[in-house]
C-alpha cells in the first residue's frame, strides 16, 4: 500500500523536479546541511509521514539535480520505533530507545533510501557518536567519509547513533549534531527544519507576537523570548536551536530555522524566497581546519588548567603564544595526552581551549616548570572570543 501510493505520487513530482530550476534564484551556495526534526517527519503516534518526507525528499532532489551538495542530518529514529514496539516492563528507558533506536533507524533510512532512489539519488547513512566528534583523527575519519561521498554523488544522511550513545555520551540533540557537522563540512548554509516558523518574539499566536525574521551579532541576548519547552518527540526545543545557531552563524555560516511542514521550504530558503523563517546572519569570519574542530570541543573538554596573570596576558594578546608548563597553577581533572582541556585564569574564567601534549599526572608534576615542549601549542589552541575579540588564525 504505501510502495504503491508513494510510487504514484513520486512519478507525478519527479518530471516537476526534473524540470524545475532555480534559475534566476541560482543559490549562492554550493554545500548546504539540512537538519529534519522528528516532530516533521514523524505522525502524533510516531509512525514516519513517507508523505512529509517525500516532499523534503522531492525539496532536496531539486537542489541536488543543480549541482548542490546536500548533506542531510535526520532525526525520527526514535519515534519511528517506538510506534513498532512496546518493550517489556522490566526494560528501562535507555535500554528501551536503544531498541527503539535499532527499529527505528533501518525504518528511517529505507523510506530515504526508497524515496531519493527514485530521484536516481543514491542515499547512504553515517551514524555518529559525540566520541567521533571529540578525537580529531574521529573527526577527520568522518569529514573524509562525507566528503567522499559528496564526490562519488551519494547523498549522506548522518543520525546519532541512538543505539550505543546513552546519557553523557549524547549530544544535546541533533541541532548540535547538525551544527557540527555542517562546520566540519564547510557547508555555507544550515537549514534546521521544525514544525515552527522560527523563532518568535513571545509566545507564538499570542497578540502582538511576530517571527524575528533577522538575527545578527548586534542582535544581543534572546533568552528571554524564546521558551525552553519542547514539543513532540525531539529531543531539542528553540533554546537549543537558538544558541547552535548563533554559535555557527558566528563560524561564518548562514543559519535558517524554518518550518519543515511547509511545502517546498528548502528551495524557497535557497531561493532566498520571502518565506517566514528565521535568517541567523553568517559573520563574515570563516574559521578553518584545526581551530574550527577545537572551538566546538567545549563541551568535550576533559580537564582543566589555571594559569597565572602572565601567562593569561600573553594568550589574550594577539601574537601565537602556546600555553607553557611555566605559566601552569593548578591542573584539574584526569585527562591524557592528546584530550581537550580548558584554560581557566584564577578567578575561574574560561580563557579557551586546546589539545593537551601531557597527559594530567605529567602536567601535575611539572607545574611551574620551564619545559621547552608546550603544555597546549599555539596551532592546536582557541582563545574564547569573549575575552578576545579576534581569533587567533
Ligand atoms: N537521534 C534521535 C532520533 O533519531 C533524535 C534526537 C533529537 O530529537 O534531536 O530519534
């Protein structure tokens, strides 16, 4: 039944996207990550909606056949599976979603895999972990992996691994996931889809609310429109939607949140159409290679270090000072040579990270010590630009 309804409907789109051009639109980008949130692709009993996903499905397809590279970041794994199975009372929650997971996740990429195969779209999946995230050779494993993927024309589709990544081990939700990694492939533009406009003034519907259409570093603190409530089967809400995207608008790339039920919303955006969504302004400094890996470490940072007044003057200047053993108070935590570990000055500010070159109980032992070999080098370092305005390339 549903081989045979979507057969009928995809054969009635594919000559429309075969025909259809952006033309005088022509985006002004050639890499895009589009994040699809359970709330769009899943039903309220959290089945897939294979019509929803057709129609991001058909939105994508009309990018891909103008020669632009889509990576795409969908959740509904979740949902999906636990609309198969009710696991027995005995199972706890985690061990429950990891089932669900398992379900889930083969349902969500068949109905892609059907879907864009009938694009002529191959369609692969990438699972991740937050562990590939915090090991840079992790990390380039799986920018390589995507970029291959990219060149051989399949289309990436990345999920967390619900399966194996549980408590500490997850990310916040996939909005982070998605701005991970549409800063690790270059992208230039993140489209992150709900089933919301964007983000709202007040509370959506209510008199006097509007979508802020524009958000750009003079914008200042949002906190207090947006609203920590989450909706549906997501795992994110706006708050987190909101600070992910103004952290990787500040990388240099242009953010839109928007809503994924709207038909064609995709090829609007990219059309810089006049759709409702809201647009975080891309800062024109785009961060490279190492130091774009480390400014999205924070949240995978080991330990820490205290350094002294000297030391923090000489990183907060703008020449490429690496962090000495000498400059070295205090050393927190248990980390091991080649982990994250922040910088924190003596009154307990973060002054930034990088890669350690000792392990914690080395580090322990050489406090204070003038050591020729740097505790973090200046190549593997990131200054928080709250105390420094510009990052140190
Ligand atoms: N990875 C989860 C899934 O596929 C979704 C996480 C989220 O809601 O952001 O179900």
């Amino acid at each position: 039944m549903f081989t045979y309804s979507i057969n009928f409907a995809t054969n009635y789109i594919i000559s429309g996207v075969n025909s259809y051009k952006l033309k005088n639109n022509k985006p002004d980008f050639n890499r895009i990550a589009i994040k699809v949130g359970s709330n769009v692709i899943t039903q309220e009993d959290g089945s897939l909606n294979d019509r929803r996903i057709l129609r991001i499905v058909e939105d994508v397809a009309i990018l891909y056949k103008q020669g632009i590279e889509v990576v795409l970041i969908s959740s509904g794994a979740v949902a999906a599976g636990r609309s198969e199975v009710s696991p027995s009372k005995k199972t706890n929650i985690v061990a429950a979603k990891q089932i669900w997971a398992a379900i889930g996740q083969v349902k969500l990429m068949s109905s892609y895999q059907f879907l864009f195969g009938k694009y002529g779209i191959q369609a692969g999946q990438l699972l991740a972990t937050k562990e590939s995230f915090r090991d840079r050779r992790h990390y380039l494993n799986m920018k390589n992996c995507i970029s291959a993927m990219l060149e051989n024309h399949v289309l990436p589709i990345v999920n967390e691994n619900d399966t194996v990544s549980v408590n500490e081990l997850m990310f916040t939700d996939n909005d982070e996931l998605s701005g991970l990694i549409s800063s690790m492939m270059d992208c230039k533009s993140l489209i992150i889809l709900s089933n919301v406009d964007g983000v709202y003034n007040g509370i959506p519907g209510k008199k006097g609310t509007e979508l802020i259409a524009r958000i750009d570093e003079e914008s200042g603190n949002l906190d207090k429109y947006i609203s920590s409530v989450k909706s549906g089967f997501g795992r994110g809400g706006m708050f987190t939607k909101c600070s992910i995207a103004r952290k990787i608008a500040s990388h240099g790339i242009d953010v839109f949140i928007a809503n994924g039920t709207r038909d064609s919303i995709i090829t609007d955006i990219a059309r810089r159409k006049n759709v409702p969504c809201t647009h975080f302004v891309a800062n024109r400094k785009r961060e490279t290679g190492v130091k774009k890996w480390l400014s999205h470490s924070d949240t995978f940072a080991k330990g820490a270090v205290v350094v002294n007044d000297g030391a923090k003057e000489a990183l907060l200047d703008d020449k490429a000072t690496s962090l000495l053993m000498v400059g070295i108070t205090r050393v927190d935590g248990f980390f091991r040579s080649g982990d994250i570990v922040r910088i924190v000055d003596e009154e307990g500010n973060n002054i930034g990270l990088g890669k350690a070159q000792y392990d914690s109980k080395k580090a322990e032992q050489d406090i204070g010590e003038k050591l020729s070999k740097p505790f973090i080098h200046y190549d593997y370092m990131v200054i928080n630009e709250k105390n420094k305005p510009v990052l140190q390339e």
